[in-house]
C-alpha cells in the first residue's frame, strides 16, 4: 500500500422486521424507511414550524433507528456512542422554538460527529483508540461551539480508522480498537472506506439529519463516495481545527457528509468561520460565501469544467458511470474540456514526510489542551499502550506510521521544509492553480474514487484509485456527489476548485444533484457477490 492508500482509505421508531438473510437479500423494512428520517434539515424545520414534530421526538426516534440498524439488525456498527444529554439539549431547543427564538436552519437538528472532534461532555473523544477510552475533552472543538450555537442536537460520536487511518501501513479502514469494524450499508461485507467511516455509513442509513467527518487526505470524500452521500472538504481554514484530534495541520480540515448537497451547505455555513485559536482561519469571513443562495439548478450554466483525465481509468464501471454523467453536467449547460492536471505524481512521498513531521507535535498539543488528564501524554505513551495492549489494539494490524511518526526531528528539520514546499509547488501553483488559469476553469471533475471494497483482514486495504490527494495536499475544497452504482455500490463524481471557491463548487454540485438524482437509500445486503 502506497501513500495513497493509507490517509485516504483510512484518513421510538419500531424495529428491524426481519434479519439480512445470508443470501444477501434485506428482507426487513427500515424503520421509519422513506419517512421523517430520511429527509433534510427543510423538510424537518417545516414539521417542526407546523407541529407535527419536536426536536425531542426527533432525537428519540433517530436513538431508535441506530438501535434497530447500526446495534441490531444489519449493525452496521458506525455509532461508536450516544450522548446520554441529547434529549434534554433536544428539549431545550423545542422550549426556545416554543417561545419564539430559532438560531437558524439547524435549530433542533439532530448531529453525529467522528470520534476524533473533541466535544465538552459526557462523551468520550478518543480517535477510536483504547488509550483514550473514557477521556472527556475539557472544552468543545470550535466547530462544536457554533453548532452548538446554530441550535443543533449534538447526538452522538461516530466510529472511524483508528487515529484518522494514521497508523498502520497495512490498515483496514473503519475499524478502530474502541469502536470495532464498521460495515457498508450498500454490502455489509464491503468497506466504508475511511477515516470518517462511521459517519459515511451513519449519513447513508438515515442515523442522524447530519454528520460531520474530517479529512487529511480523502476522509471525507472517499467514505462519501463509498456510501452514496454528499461530502464537502473545504478550504483550508475555513473551519477551524481547534479540538480535532490531528494528523497534520498542513491538510486537516473537518466537513459535513449529508445526504444532500443543500444540507451539506446548511452545514459548512454553521461551522465556518474565524477562530482566535487557528490562525488559518484569519482569512475566512472574508472570503465565506453565502451557501445556502449558491444552491441554485442553473448552477452549471456558463461554467467552464475541467475533466482530469489522468484521473480516470482505475475502474472500468466507475469510468463508464462518470462519461454518462458528464452529459448531465453539459445538458446544464456547462462547458467540458479535457485536461491533465499537472505534476499530480510529485508529491506523493513528500505529503507522506509532511504529515509524519507534523502528527506527534499536534497530538501532543491536542492532549495538552483539550484531554491533559488523559494517562497519555503524547506519541510515545500511544506506541507504549498499543504495545502492551497489542491483543486487543493490534489484532489485524500494527502501529508503523506511529512509530515512523515519534522518530521524526522537529518542524525546523530541512527535510520538513523543503516536503512542504514541494507540496505546495506542485499541488497549488503548478498544479490546481495552473490547470485552472490556464485553461480558464471554474473547476475540476473526475470520479471520486473506486466502488467499495471487500473488507480484508489479511491483505488491509484495497486501494481502488481516487482524486482526493490534489485538492487535499492544495488545501483547497472538494466536494462528492452520488453519481450512480456499479452493480449496487455507490459511485461519486467530485468537483474540485481553487482556494476559497466552496460557493461556485456547491452550485455546480447542487444543479448536478438536482438533475440527475443518483442517489438511492441502502437496503442492507449481506454480499453482492451472490446473486440477489
């Protein structure tokens, strides 16, 4: 497995009437299946504005679903924990609502956040690992607090690739020590590919209204892909990182992964903005853009869009699904013209060198400020309790990229110095940037990634092509649509821009979703590798 593999594959309702037989056919119906649970942050507010729902009851009949699906039935195993506050925070919000104050679209909507976005509760935030099992976070994650702010239910962590898939070379995404293997909905033996693996598949099975991942390389948009949901990266320092347990500050950023694009919108407007605390955010109220109006169907229209050919041809299907869906994108009226995007082979091992310099200093800077009455303390004692606990934390796989991690020199090593630079080089300005002006683009399309694969044990892994690392190691926004299926699994098609271009990007995206309509719920089969 290569660098790009393992940051990317591993940056009361009723219940299940049936069990998934094992010829791999659903047989049961999904609580609540085609209902208020499936449907977005719109159609949610307009029950609650008419009576017909609470924030409550809202909250209540989501804890039942992920009872019925995720702990039984399919168990798709992507809630790692429930907040044990979420129906009095839920209560709150329909007292406030009652009494005529609303904090906007998320007021009362219910939220599951990957496991490694620190939260100042009852909740643990441990990255999936046993060493932090149990850890509150003393305050929340900047990201939290607005949220929290916007009036939305925070109602529970979801699993992930241990440490964000940042530990082992041979690692099997969406499993993690403290939270187990999480499953596909779309085939519970293939892989929600990672690191925000369980709130990929918790977004996809109607677990919440909203889920948020984070990213270093492909976390958010290859779950996304793999799981047939929307999911937006953006800029870096358009979201604070403040109280995201790290990899790397050079390319961490956190996102929403919904089952729209307008609700991926609603989202990211709530958890943008400047944090005194991340000065990567200095620049962002200048250059955020007003989402919720960019979700317009003449979105393509006049666009000039770069397909990234050298992106294509890892998959046969995906390929085909992607050049039907291109006419969509010029039906709407933008214009197509096929490019290479350039250099997109030169940074491959110095992205790698960039987020090994920068893990442990930001691990230990995390714990210090937001766990620093955690028994661990920094990358040695995580290597030295996997190590003593190697039954339970490394029995599929070991802790490579960790102790590769705690031997590098500090941020002021020349070998850090000139990686970052040659990331920056050929990703931004004779990369994204080049293609971009040179061709005048709008932006870049291509398939997100390859279908689901087989999770594997023995071999980890299977890599199956993606375009996340360019808009990744740029710092700059990417977002997945679903764009259809190969033989049941999910495909997406990503649109990429420059720095700062969330609002044009979520307009395209949203005149595709609109026209196309690619997306179907799950139905939980156990395999496709049967015939249904």
């Amino acid at each position: 497995m290569d660098r790009r593999d393992f940051v990317r594959l591993g940056v009361a309702a009723g219940a299940v009437a049936g069990a998934v037989s094992a010829a791999g056919s659903a047989q049961a119906a999904v609580p609540d299946a085609g209902g208020i649970l499936d449907a977005g942050v719109r159609e949610q507010q307009e029950a609650m504005a008419a009576g017909t729902l609470t924030s409550k009851a809202l909250v209540t009949r989501y804890f039942a679903r992920i009872a019925a699906i995720d702990k039984a039935g399919p168990r798709l195993n992507s809630v790692i924990e429930t907040n044990p506050d979420a129906l009095k925070i839920a209560a709150e919000m329909d007292r406030e609502r009652a009494a005529g104050k609303l904090r906007g679209p998320l007021h009362g909507i219910p939220v599951l956040l990957k496991d490694n976005i620190a939260t100042a509760d009852r909740m643990s935030t441990s990255a999936g690992s046993l060493a932090l099992d149990g850890v509150r976070a003393v305050k929340d994650a900047h990201i939290v607090t607005l949220l929290r702010n916007a009036g939305a239910v925070i109602i529970g962590k979801t699993n992930l690739s241990e440490w964000a898939n940042m530990r082992s070379t041979k690692s099997v995404s969406g499993w993690s020590g403290r939270g187990g293997q999480t499953k596909n909905p779309y085939a519970l033996d293939r892989n929600t590919s990672g690191s925000s693996s369980g709130s990929g598949a918790a977004a996809a099975a109607s677990l919440a209204t909203l889920t948020v991942g984070t990213e270093t390389d492909g976390s958010i948009v290859s779950p996304s892909s793999s799981c047939g949901i929307v999911g937006i990266k953006p800029t870096l320092g358009l979201l604070s990182r403040s109280g995201i347990i790290p990899i790397a500050h050079s390319q961490d950023t956190a996102g929403p992964m919904t089952r729209s694009v307008a609700d991926a919108a609603l989202m990211l407007a709530a958890m943008a903005g400047a944090d005194a605390d991340d000065k990567a955010t200095a620049d962002s109220k200048r250059f955020m853009g007003d989402y919720a109006a960019a979700l317009r169907t003449d979105g393509l229209k006049g666009k000039r869009i770069g397909v990234a050919r050298n992106f294509f041809g890892s998959n046969d299907a995906v390929d085909a699904i992607i050049e039907k869906e291109l006419a969509v994108l010029k039906a709407q009226g933008a214009i197509l013209v096929d490019v290479k995007l350039p250099n997109a082979d030169k940074y491959s091992e110095s992205e790698l060198q960039v987020l090994l310099y920068e893990f442990a200093p930001g691990l230990e800077a995390y714990l210090k400020n937001y766990a620093p009455h955690a028994p661990i303390k920094n990358m040695a004692d995580v290597i030295a309790f996997n190590e003593k606990n190697a039954a339970r934390e490394m029995p599929y796989f070991k802790q490579e990229h960790l102790v590769a991690a705690q031997a590098k020199p500090g941020l002021d090593a020349r070998e850090y110095r000139e990686a970052l630079a040659n990331d920056l080089r050929y990703a931004r300005d004779e990369g994204i940037d080049q293609v971009m002006k040179e061709h005048k683009l709008d932006a870049l399309v291509a398939p997100t990634g390859g279908p689901a694969w087989l999770t594997d044990y023995i071999n980890g892994d299977h890599y199956g092509g993606s375009f996340s690392t360019p808009a990744a190691v740029a710092g700059y926004p990417h977002i997945t649509v679903p764009a259809g299926f190969t033989r049941g699994l999910p495909v997406g098609i990503s649109f990429v821009g420059g720095a700062w271009s969330e609002a044009a990007l979520i307009g395209m995206a949203y005149a595709y979703e609109q026209a196309s309509k690619r997306r179907r719920p799950p139905m939980y089969p156990a395999s496709i590798n049967v015939k249904l």
